[in-house]
C-alpha cells in the first residue's frame, strides 16, 4: 500500500468501527476486549499510573463502547488502583452493568462502583460491599460469560487491566479487541497483553484487523474469526 492510500484508510472515522459492532451485536452474545497502549505497548508506568495513555477520542471510543454493551468487567486491581466509574459520562447512552472479578475478596467498600448508585455491580468473588450483588460462578471466562448471558447481559466489553482481558484472550472467550494505540513511547511500564510464552512467531494470534483513526491515536478493531459462528 503507498502512502497516499494508508493516510486515506486512517481518515475513516472510528463510529464505522461502532456501526459494525452493533450489526454483530444484533446476530448473537458478543465479548469485546479492550485495552489502551503506548506504541510499544504499555498501558501504565511500572508503579501503575495510567491517567491516561491514550487521548480524548480514544477515551470517548471507550464510553462509547460502554453505552452500547450490557456489561463492563474489570479485574481487581484495577478496582484498587483507579477506582473507576465506568460510566457514559462523555457520551449519551445508558450506563452498563459493572462486574468485577475478585475471587480474593479484596476488593474496598469505598470504590464508586460500590457507592455511587449510578448502575448496578455484581462482584465475582465471597463478599458483595456495599449496594453490589455476588454472582457465583467461578472466575474463568468462560463461566463468567454464560453467568451474565443467563441474566440477559449478552454483550460485554472487557475492560481490563491487562491480566483480566489477557485471561479472556487465552481462553478464546474475545470476538473482538479493541487496541487503542497512542503516539508515545514509554519505554518502561505495564505491557499490555500477557499470554504464555511463545516457541516460535507461528504460534502468534492472527486476527483479522480493520484500523480506523480516533483523532491522535489508532484504533485496531481486531476480529477473532475463530469465534464466529
Ligand atoms: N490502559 C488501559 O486500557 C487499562 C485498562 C484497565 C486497567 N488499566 C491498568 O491496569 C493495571 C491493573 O491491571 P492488572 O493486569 O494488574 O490487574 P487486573 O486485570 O485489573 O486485575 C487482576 C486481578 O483480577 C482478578 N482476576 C481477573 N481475572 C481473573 C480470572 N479470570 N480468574 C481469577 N481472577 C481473576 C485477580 O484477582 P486476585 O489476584 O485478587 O485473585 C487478578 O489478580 C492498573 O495499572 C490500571 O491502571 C489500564
């Protein structure tokens, strides 16, 4: 591809990415990952600051997205160290669900998801603070997933941190990955995706992957065809 055409391909604005997702949402259950990295992909400082990586069209994506599923799941550290709303606040649309996956039981009672009432929690894990639900079921992705398409929650944005979406990745359970990459190298810090340690570059994921432009950064709407029905 020459310059003039690759320029021409990142003009297309994310909402197309967006537009494609709800037509899939619409044929069956779908999980979608997500994760913002630098360029050499990190997605926080070695000590966990990561507000924020990427920049304002790349954060609206991420509200975005959240308006349009059922559920959000995000990891327990991630819980700790940002205490997250994740809420539509950028964005109109309704707030999703918001799961947290803390089979420890460390999660504190003082985070928003637990006090804030801006939409229901469930924690998977023993204990349920303040006004959130359990819901047993076993922290495997693939548990995880049946337990909210039970409820009706059938589309679900993985959120994070990395080792949460990298559980849900190994486990084949991703129909789509949103990667948002922005312009900064860091050179240190948290990589984002983490899976076991490969022999040779055959044993590489290969999904398919349409890039779309969100003002500074890119957008690498990756497509596991394996889990297409
Ligand atoms: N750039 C981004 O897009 C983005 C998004 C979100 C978060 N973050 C950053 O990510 C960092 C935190 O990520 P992290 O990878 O350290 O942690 P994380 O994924 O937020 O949480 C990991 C913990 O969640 C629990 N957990 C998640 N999935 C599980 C599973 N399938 N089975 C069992 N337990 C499971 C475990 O808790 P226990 O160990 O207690 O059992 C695990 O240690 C923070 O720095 C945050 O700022 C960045």
């Amino acid at each position: 591809m020459d310059g003039a055409a690759a320029r021409i391909e990142d003009e297309v604005p994310a909402g197309a990415a967006l537009v494609d997702l709800v037509q899939a949402m619409a044929d069956r259950p779908i999980a979608i990952g997500q994760i913002g990295q630098t360029l050499d992909g990190r997605i926080a400082t070695v000590s966990g600051h990561s507000h924020y990586v990427n920049g304002e069209g790349a954060l609206d994506h991420l509200h975005r997205l959240r308006a349009l599923v059922d559920a959000v799941v995000i990891g327990a550290a991630t819980l700790a160290m940002d205490d997250p709303a994740l809420t539509t606040r950028r964005v109109p649309g309704p707030n999703p669900v918001r799961v947290v996956l803390d089979p420890s039981g460390r999660a504190l009672a003082d985070r928003k998801l637990f006090t804030d009432g801006q939409a229901p929690t469930l924690v998977v894990g023993p204990y349920a603070p303040g006004h959130s639900e359990r819901l047993d079921c076993g922290a495997s992705p693939g548990r995880v997933l049946a337990a909210l398409r039970e409820r009706g929650l059938r589309s679900v944005l993985i959120e994070g941190g990395p080792r949460t979406l990298s559980a849900f990745l190994q486990a084949n359970t991703l129909d789509r990955l949103h990667l948002l990459v922005a312009p900064k190298i860091l050179g240190s810090g948290k990589p984002g995706i983490l899976l076991p340690e490969a022999a040779t570059m055959a044993a590489a994921l290969t999904p398919h992957v349409t890039t779309y432009r969100l003002s500074e950064d890119l957008l690498f709407d990756c497509r596991f065809t394996s889990r297409e029905a």
